[in-house]
C-alpha cells in the first residue's frame, strides 16, 4: 500500500468519524448509525497509523 493512498484512507476515516459525529448531535432517530460511523472511522484511522508506525520501524531497521 502507498504512502498516498494511507494518507487518503486517514482522511477518509477522519471524515467518517466526523459524519458520525454530525449524526449524533443532529437528532435523536439518527445517534445509532452516527454511532457506527464515528466508531467506524476511528478504528480505521488506529489500523492505518499501525500499519504506518509498524513500516517505519521496519525502515529504521534497515
């Protein structure tokens, strides 16, 4: 995976966590899937900073 398209998936996760956000403020009948977004994005984000801190330490190694 490039370094381009982590970047993008970040900014994709940032914007889905703050969509979800968005939903839960906005009302009552939508907290649920604001709820699954927020969360959603979130975990994307901590699995492509892993993957990006687990390339670096491999880099470093070298």
């Amino acid at each position: 995976m490039k370094f381009k398209s982590k970047i993008g998936i970040l900014i994709a996760g940032t914007l889905l966590a703050l969509a979800g956000i968005n939903l839960i403020v906005d009302s009552t009948t939508t907290k649920n899937l604001g709820a699954v977004l927020t969360l959603t994005g979130v975990f994307t984000n901590i699995v492509v900073l892993l993957i990006l801190i687990k390339n670096e330490n491999m880099m470093s190694d070298l």
